[in-house]
C-alpha cells in the first residue's frame, strides 16, 4: 500500500477535535477524568455478552429460573448481578421450533447493555437497521443462518425503553453439558437473534 | 421528524457486512471510547435527557447522518447539547481553547462513585398516566400519520399500517414530549403487525413495535 500524506484524513482529524473537546470539558470542570475511566472500564471489562450467556445457559438448567425470567426479565437478571442502565425494563423473547426472535432498533440502537454490553456496529449500521423488519430471512441468511420453512420469524424493533434478549434453543447433543459448558456455546449473536447456538466443530 | 434515523423498511443500503464475533473490539479506536464516556458522564450533569439526547442527533443534516460513523453521530449530538444547554460556548467549541471554569453552583459533576453508582442504578422510565389504557389486549389499532419537526418514536414505516395489540408495557415517560422538555407518562404498547400490512407482498414475518397510546387509534 503506497503513503497517503492526505493531512485531512477524518480518523485523524476526529481523534483531535474529541482530545480537544475532553481537555475544554475537563478544563471547564465539567466532567472529572476519573469519572471517564471508571464508564470506560465499565463496559469495555465488566458489562459484556458473557452476561447474558450465563443468563441463558441458566435458564436452559433452571426450570424455575427460567419462568422467572420469562416473567419478569429485569428482576430475574437482577439476582445475578445484572442491572442498571439500557436494562431497566427487560424482555426476554424465547426461541422454539416453531418461532425464531430477532432484535432491531429502527431508530436508534436500543440494546439489553445489562446483559450483551454494548452493540457491536452491524447491530448500529443503516442497512441492518433498515433491512431486519422488512426482509429478515436475507439478514438472517447474511450471517449464515437458514431456517426451516415451518419457522415463523418474529421481529422486535425496540422503540422504547423496553429491552429484548433472546433466549436461544438449546442445541441437540448439548443434553449432558453443565451450565458452564452450556455458557460457552452461546454467542452474542445467537442472543440477538441473528444466529441459532450451534455444537462447536457444527457451525 | 421523518429524520434519516427512521431507517425500517429503507433500500439500496447494501450488505450488513458484520464484523467477527470472536474478534471485534467493544471501540475500534480511542477516540470512539472518549466520546462514549464523555457524553455518559456529561448526561449524568442532568442538564438533558436520554430523548433531547437522541433528538440532537436526528437533527443533522441527513447527508451527514448517514455520511458519520455511529460515534461521530454521538459527537456531533453532544456538541450541539453542550452548546444548547449552555455549558460551553459556540466560540470554545470552535477555538478548542478553554476559556473560564464554568460557574454554576447547581452543577453536580459526578466522580468515580457517583458515575458508578448512577450506571448501575440505571433511569427506569415508567411513569403514571393520567387516564387508563384506552386499548385492550387484542385490539385493533392503526398507528396515526405524524408529521412533526420534534422528535418521536414512532417509525416511519409503521404509519398508517394497522396492527393488533400485543402486550400493554405499562406507562412509561412519553419520549416525544420529554425531548421537548415536559415530562409526563403515556400507555406503551407491543403492537404486532403482520409483515403485509406493513410491506404490502412480504415474508411471513410478525413485526412487534413499541408504541405509545398518543400514536394509535382504533381500527
């Protein structure tokens, strides 16, 4: 790849106005550096989909655990340790044979952040957004996943304050996997709805 | 507004293109962490809330909302509010240069503590009507045509269409009229449409959709 000496490249540019607008806001006394480290470490360390993997290998265990998460999603999260902000009113929508869930946010990019963390930048992009409520079956396809045609698609756009996890099938030969074992088979992606958990080496 | 946010149902955007599960970053560059934390921490200074916050955003020309990145989005909102509510100059944000403290006794800028605690303990949003739900499980309800120059959360795609409902969420804080600064709760709604109603020939799909009761009316 030859030099580029283009001296307007935007990357470069925005990493200047952001340090610019920090040092004006720290300067004015109007955020404290501490403060940024501690939201930072938050998410990039603390707040991720691991969460909500042993969410759903629990409630694949857990009769119990898993009507109570049906019913109320926030408090049931909430006994593990899960809660806070972009988690206040959490849904939990259950994958079958019969039904597969998908998460969207049309508008925005409303997502569960008490359990997935935040949303990777294909969930934010113009074309999933704009594609997931009007053609599912090629978004889907476009991450690998084929569903049977006995499977009816249902697609949450999640406008509000309400927050939608997806409680995936438990993949066949994963019947003697204990909760940890189970917790490493889900993905971030399979919680949004855009893949189904596979058996490692099935992909 | 029929902004550039309102993307449901719109063409020509090409593939999705997702990055790897396994190996994308939770920020692909510095600077994207930075303007993440700094609007988070200068959100909880309670000057704005999380509707005026997505409002600032929509409101960009829509050549440049599409044209940005997600976090150039969120930069671009959090100038026009620090500006807006006040908290620094037009002239500061133009010369990048700090001028004076800001001056306001009112001011509560959170430390490490308190950025902590308020994330954890999160801005649940439901807040009493001042009527009963005027829709009952199952009912028919087409959602109104809005042409409004404010912020709502009724998508663009959805107008007009005519669905049932699915679940009532309780009242939570309207998002149209708390973005213009007066808040107050209304019913939200899962209204489920079928994916003919809203695309006219289309997959056999349900699409569910929150909605507040001042969208619908009976159908």
């Amino acid at each position: 790849m030859s030099h580029d000496h283009d001296h307007t490249d935007p990357p470069a540019d925005i990493a200047l106005r952001v340090k610019a607008l920090e040092s004006l806001l720290v300067e004015k006394g109007l955020v404290n550096p501490a403060a940024l480290d501690a939201i930072i470490e938050t998410y990039e360390h603390r707040v991720g989909p691991r969460n909500g993997a042993r969410v759903v290998a629990r409630a694949w265990t857990d009769p119990e655990f898993k009507a109570a998460l049906l019913e109320d999603a926030s408090a049931a999260v909430a006994e593990l340790g899960y809660e806070g902000r972009q988690g206040e009113h959490l849904q939990v929508v259950e994958n079958t044979p019969e039904l597969h869930n998908l998460v969207v946010c049309t508008l925005c990019s409303c997502y569960p952040w008490t359990v997935l963390g935040l949303p990777p930048v294909w969930y934010k992009s113009a074309p999933y957004r704009a594609r997931a409520v009007s053609e599912p079956h090629s978004v889907l396809a476009e991450f690998g996943t084929h569903l049977p045609a006995s499977t009816r698609i249902q697609v949450w756009d999640s406008t509000s304050e309400m927050r939608y996890l997806v409680l995936p099938m438990r993949p066949a030969g994963a019947e003697d996997f204990d909760e940890e074992a189970l917790q490493s088979l889900v993905t971030r992606n399979a919680m949004i709805g855009v893949e189904q958990v596979s058996m490692p080496g099935r992909g | 507004m029929f902004g550039p946010h309102d993307l449901g149902g719109k063409q020509g955007l090409g593939p999705i293109d997702p990055e790897s599960e396994s190996t994308e970053p939770v920020f692909h560059a510095q600077w994207e962490q930075r303007v993440f934390a700094l609007t988070l921490a200068t959100g909880m200074l309670g000057r704005w809330n999380i509707d005026e916050s997505r409002f600032a955003r929509e409101r960009q020309h829509p050549v440049d909302y599409l044209q940005n990145s997600y976090y150039e989005n969120w930069l671009a909102g959090l100038q026009t509010l620090l500006v807006e509510k006040g908290l620094i100059s037009h002239e500061e944000l133009g010369s990048r240069q700090g001028a004076a403290e800001t001056v306001d006794d009112s001011l509560r800028v959170p430390d490490e503590a308190t950025a902590a605690k308020l994330l954890r303990g999160g801005g649940p949003t439901l807040l009493p009507a001042e009527q009963e739900p005027a829709f009952a499980q199952g009912a028919r309800v087409r959602v109104l045509k809005r042409y409004t120059s404010g912020h709502s959360r009724a998508p663009g795609y959805a107008q007009g269409a005519v669905g049932s409902i699915a679940r009532q969420w309780g009242s939570h804080i309207f998002p149209d009229a708390n973005a213009a600064g007066s808040r107050r709760g209304e019913h939200l709604y899962s209204v489920r449409f079928s994916a003919a109603s809203l695309w006219g020939e289309a997959e056999d799909v349900d699409v569910f959709i929150d909605l507040w009761e001042p969208y619908l009316e009976l159908a």
